[in-house]
C-alpha cells in the first residue's frame, strides 16, 4: 500500500494534526504545505504561499486547518479537483457557504469529512452509551453550560475576534457543542433565539496587530481578572458571552450557554430523558458521567449510575482518533463518526443563533439542508 500523500493547508495552532499523518512508509504521508504566513514545517517538505502554487494531481488528500473565513473556498477548490479533504470546523462562516462546499463535494464525488473532534472524545462518547442504553429514557432536553477559560487569550487577541472572519462565538466555538447537541439529542435545530454581549473584552481599549505570530506565543494561563487581559485584536466586534435555545426538529429542546471569561474551562452537559437524567462532571481524564434515574431526591452527589470516562479523554485522545478516522475514509470510504451533513446543521444553526442575538433575540427558522444533497451523503 502506497502512502497516501497529503497536503496541510494551514499550518497554524492546529498544525500539530499534520504530526499525526505524517507516517511515511506506514500509510501517510505530508508531502506539502500551503501557508502564506510560511511557516518551517517540522519535516522536510516543500511550502507554498497559496493554492494555486500547489500541483493537486500531486496530492490525495488535504487538511485545510487555516482560519475559518477560508474554509469555504480552500475546501471548494480541493474537493473539485478530485482530492478528499479534512475541513476543520466549523465548514464554513455562513450558511450558504456550508452548502457551497457539500454541493462542491457532491458534483465532484470527492470525499469531504468535517473535524467535529468532539465526537471522538471519550466523555460524549460515554454519554452516548448512556443514552443508547435506555439508562435516561427517551431524551427530552440537553443543556450544555460551556466554560471558555481561555477565552480572552484564544479567541480575542487574533482573527477569531473579527465577525467579518468568524461570524461569531454561537458559530465558531458553539458548533462544536450543537452538532454534539444534535448527535445526543438525534436531531437537527429548527429553530433558535439567542441573547448575548460583549460585556468584558469590548472595554480592553490596549489592541495589537500580532500578524505573524500564533496564539500559544501569547498565551498567558496567569492573567486574572479577565480584565487585565492586553494586546486584543484591532477589532472586536463578537461576543464573550451568549446564550441559545434551540428547538429540535424532533421535539428536543436544548440549550447552550458560552462565557469567554469564567475562571475555569470545560463543558458540562446534562441530558434528561424521561427516566432520568445524566450529567459530566469534567470533560478530561478523570471526568465522570452521573445517572439518577432510580427515583426522586433532593441534591444527591451520589448518583444511582457513575460511569468514569476513560483516561485518554482529552484533546489528545479525540485528534488521534479523528486523524485515524479522516485517513480510513480519505482512502476506502465507508461510515464515520462525524458527518458533512451534521457539520453543516451546527453552522446553520451557530449562523442563525448569532443572527437572532444580534437582532434581540428574535426566534430564527434554521433551513434544513436541500433533501436531495443530504440524500446523497445520507
Ligand atoms: N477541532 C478543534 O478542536 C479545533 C481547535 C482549534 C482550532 N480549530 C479550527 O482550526 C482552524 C485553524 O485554527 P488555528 O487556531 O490553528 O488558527 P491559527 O490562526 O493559529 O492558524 C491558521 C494558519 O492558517 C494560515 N492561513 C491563513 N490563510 C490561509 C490560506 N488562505 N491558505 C493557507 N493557510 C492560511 C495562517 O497563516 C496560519 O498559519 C480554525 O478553523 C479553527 O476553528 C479546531
């Protein structure tokens, strides 16, 4: 078996996933970068400033990894020519977009696979056995409460803080927890109200312009209060903080709430179902899934099922499963974990979400995808 020869396009903080294809002689290999930034890869490999200096009859496979104002156009291009493509999420910064690239993966029959990592993290993949196994009943509503951290540092000091390359945090972060909504809850949102500000980071008047530099270069786990946080980008025009309800199309009502200056960072869940209710304590090793479903009590630590998530549960468990699940289907197909269609319901539902938020809350119709191009990936 010949290795399969990929491109990383987008060599930034996620760059370190091209370490995990990179086997060569084992199945995979990176065989070109494409970044205009150019940054030195850490194998011996050429890199191009764009696309266009890159020969695609050259490459099967690509990791598009840049900013997600990118996403849209890198991943049209690479799917038309024919070479299976890892998007990270979220697909695209518009519903529209999202379209655009699963029409684009359809016409030229190409292979598209969307980086929801989050499916291959050991702590929702626990909670989905949970729900599998009839322990909560029928599911009728998820909560996810998500605790940004690191916000200031991640998402206000570069590209993401701009709505013009990232629509916002209900899309750029709250996609990850609404295609996980989704899968728990099995359904898509029909329909959303949203409310949210930019309440802390929108008074940090010190802005700097960090083109050229990355954000663990300036990563800072010691500042606190989140007010002291400096060096934001020029513009900041998302929110640090939003709150969505969201209206399934099977009847599951959810929602989903996201801070970008809490003191800690994790994501709790809690799934209720009409026998009982689940919720995750951590979302790392040494996390917890709890179940009462044995009868009613007041507060109660001690649950009637506790399921400990395994110790892999981390970033680094879910991106080498996800990687390995990207190169299966890159080179014979078959079914995944993560699906094209699913991504572009979580940016359809993200977009709609930031859309009701800047317009006070209005409820929004969330469009489905057209029947015939989910049919095709279906
Ligand atoms: N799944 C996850 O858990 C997860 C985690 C972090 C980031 N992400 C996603 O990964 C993507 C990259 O995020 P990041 O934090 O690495 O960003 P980053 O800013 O650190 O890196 C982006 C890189 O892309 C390059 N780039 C910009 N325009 C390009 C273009 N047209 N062609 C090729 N390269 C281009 C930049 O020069 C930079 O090196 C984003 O879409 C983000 O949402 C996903």
């Amino acid at each position: 078996m010949s290795d399969l020869r990929i491109a990383v396009v987008g060599l930034g903080a996620r760059g370190y996933l091209a370490s995990l294809v990179h086997k060569p002689g084992e199945g995979s290999r990176v065989v070109a970068v494409v970044d205009p930034r150019r940054p030195e890869p850490p194998f011996d490999v050429p890199v191009h400033s764009t696309l266009d200096d890159l020969d695609l009859a050259e490459v099967d496979a690509a990791l598009v990894l840049s900013p997600d104002d990118t996403h849209e156009e890198l991943a049209i291009r690479l799917l038309t020519a024919g070479v299976a493509t890892f998007v990270e999420k979220p697909l695209a910064i518009t519903v529209d977009g999202a379209d655009r690239v699963l029409a684009a993966a359809r016409d030229a029959g190409s292979r598209l696979y969307v980086g929801h990592n989050m499916r291959h993290a050991p702590f929702v993949l626990a909670m989905r056995e949970v729900i599998a196994s009839g322990a909560i009943g029928r599911v009728m509503s998820v909560w996810c409460r998500h605790f940004v951290g690191n916000g200031g540092d991640y998402y206000f000091k570069d590209w993401h803080a701009d709505r013009r390359r990232s629509t916002g945090m209900l899309l750029q972060k709250g996609a990850h927890d609404i295609d996980v909504i989704h899968w728990l809850a099995g359904g898509r949102t029909q329909a959303v109200s949203a409310f949210g500000d930019l309440g802390v980071y929108g008074d940090i008047t010190d802005r700097r312009d960090r083109a050229g530099t990355l954000m663990p270069d300036w990563f800072d786990a010691g500042t606190w209060p989140p007010s002291a946080h400096t060096g934001l980008n020029p513009v900041v025009d998302i929110e640090d903080l939003s709150v969505v309800n969201l209206q399934l199309d099977n009847g599951v009502i959810a929602t989903y709430q996201q801070c970008h200056y809490t003191p800690d960072y994790w994501r709790n869940y809690t799934v209720i179902g009409t026998h009982g209710r689940l919720e995750n304590f951590g979302d790392f090793a040494g996390s917890v899934i709890k179940v009462w479903n044995a009868g009613r009590s007041g507060y109660r630590p001690d649950a009637d099922l506790e399921i400990p998530v395994p110790a892999d549960s981390h970033h680094g468990g879910a991106d080498p499963a996800i990687m390995a699940e990207f190169l299966r289907y890159a080179r014979s197909g078959g079914p995944t974990l993560t699906s094209p269609v699913a991504a572009r319901d979580a940016v359809a539902a993200g977009y709609q979400a930031t859309l009701s938020l800047r317009d006070g809350g209005t409820l929004m119709e969330v469009p489905p995808t057209d029947p015939d191009l989910a049919a095709y990936f279906g």
